[in-house]
C-alpha cells in the first residue's frame, strides 16, 4: 500500500534582493521506484503529505506511514500488502500508540522497526551485501555505495531475481579495483590468507575451499562468497552491520566515528541491548525532522 499525498505545498523562503542567481529546484532519486527529495539549492524541501480528501498532515507519528518507512527505509522496496496489513495491525493492538522503550517492548514501534532489521529478507540482502564490505576489504561500505548494491540483491526483486543478482554482484564485486588491489597477485593459497586475515576470522574449510581453487572447481568470487554466507563471517559483523544500518536507514548518512563507536561498544557490552539503540534513533531529532 502507497499512502497518497494528494497535496504537495513547497514554501520557499530567505531568497535576498542581492542573489544575482536564484538556487533552482532539483530532484534527487536515490532508488528508482521509491519517493523523490526535493532541493531548493542545498536545502531540502518537505513536502506536506495529506490525507486523501482531508486536511489532515501524515506525519512519521501516524501508524501506517511509520510502517511504509520502515519497508523504504530498510528493505528498499514499497509494503506488500499483506505484510503491511499485519505490522500496521500490530501497531494499532500496542498500548499507548506503541510509543515508549520499556513500557511494552513486546508491542510497540521499536519491536517493529527492529523487526525489519532481524528479519529473513534483510538478513539475506542487505546485510548481505554489507558484509562484502567488511570481510573482504575490511571496511565498512559507504551509505552511497550500499544503497545501489541493495538494489541488485533486494528491493522489489524476485527471488528468482535475487538469485541472478547475488551471481552477477559476486562476480562484479571481485573486480573492483579495491578488491584487486588487495588480492591480485596472489597465489590461491595466499588469497586465503590474505581473505582470512581481512575478515578476521578463521575459516573452518579453508582447505577444502583452497583445494577447489586449484582444482579450477570454484572461481575467487565464489570462494568469497562461501566464506561471506558462512556463520561465523555473519556473527562476527552483525553488530557493526546493525549499528551501520541504523545510521543509513533511519538517517540516510554514514555514521560519525564518535556515535558509531558508542553504538557498538554499547551493544558489545550487552547485546540483547538493540532496543535502546533503536529507540535513540526513531525518536532521534535527526530523524523525526526528516520527514
């Protein structure tokens, strides 16, 4: 479900009788399907969404545009009904507007936006791509890298799309010039090395996956690949992948060094501790002014 907006008022204030050259109205599309930002020079225009018919603001408040961001935000991609449907019913059931951090954790807008997170869909793209990032070149990805790379294993595609994605983003990701800057040259077993070393894991079938690069069975791409989709590369970079999706989700920037770090040590220090995190970010001024 899209909600509507049936009325966009753009109030442009501050322009000076000395501009000689008037800031122009841009649009900026950073996923082709979902909404648009509109910029007065550098300065982001808010459009003001009404409800169909009436003269009533939607406001990220509202239950079922919190919901829709939620599905933009972190899935890339518009609600299917279905799934709409029930998180916008389970939000209506939460006491007090599911509003709050400890009242009712079992029902309330950080149990939901968290849901979106932890769920299979995103664990099986979003952080997927990200780990590409962070195992194989040790770094994490940029918010205007990962965007687009989110769109090739997620989004509104397919499974049967998905599958096609991930093939053609492994092989395109082995020839970035980061990443054959940090491997080529190498020899398969110190490729293994090297890709060991950089994620900072150890690998529990190294052998075998180096027997298959000799062996011509496995390309260097598919190998990555193994190790990105194995337990411990997705143990170990769940936090910072948590902590970095906060930050382009909610947000839509890169993370500040001095934040990220507090984030992280925080959740390593106790884990089950996501909600307190999440709970600082959606009532965040950032981001209740972002809409």
């Amino acid at each position: 479900m899209k909600i509507g907006l049936s009325l966009l008022f753009i109030a442009i204030m501050g322009a000076t009788a000395l501009a000689q050259s008037p800031p122009t109205l841009r649009i900026v599309t950073e996923t082709p399907g979902l909404p648009s930002d509109l910029f007065y020079g550098n300065i982001k225009v808010k459009p003001l969404r009404l409800r169909p018919g009436t003269n009533q603001p939607i406001t990220i408040t509202d239950i079922d545009f919190f919901v829709q961001q939620q599905y933009i935000d972190f899935l890339g991609r518009f609600p299917d009904t279905i799934g709409f449907a029930n998180w916008v019913a389970t939000l209506n059931g939460c006491p007090d507007g599911g509003f709050g951090e400890t009242l009712h954790p079992e029902c309330d807008r950080v149990h939901v936006s968290a849901g979106f997170y932890l769920s299979i869909e995103f664990q099986g793209r979003g952080y997927w791509a990200y780990r590409w990032y962070d195992a194989a070149l040790g770094r994490r990805p940029l918010y205007t890298e990962f965007i687009p790379d989110m769109q090739k294993v997620g989004g509104a595609l397919s499974p049967e799309q998905e599958a096609a994605g991930k093939n053609q983003y492994m092989n395109d990701f082995v020839q970035r010039p980061e990443f054959k800057n940090i491997y080529d040259g190498l020899s398969n077993s110190q490729f293994m090395d090297k890709l060991e070393q950089t994620a900072g894991v150890t690998i529990s079938n190294k052998a075998d996956l180096l027997a298959a690069l000799n062996g011509g069975t496995q390309t260097r791409a598919q190998v990555v690949r193994t190790v990105i989709e194995s337990q411990v590369v997705f143990d170990k970079f769940f936090n910072r992948g948590f902590v970095t999706m906060e930050y382009f989700g909610y947000l839509r920037r890169d993370p500040d060094p001095i934040g990220f770090k507090n984030w992280i040590d925080a959740l390593t220090a106790d884990p089950n501790n996501f909600r307190h995190m999440i709970f600082g970010f959606i009532y965040s001024t950032e981001y209740l002014t972002r809409f």
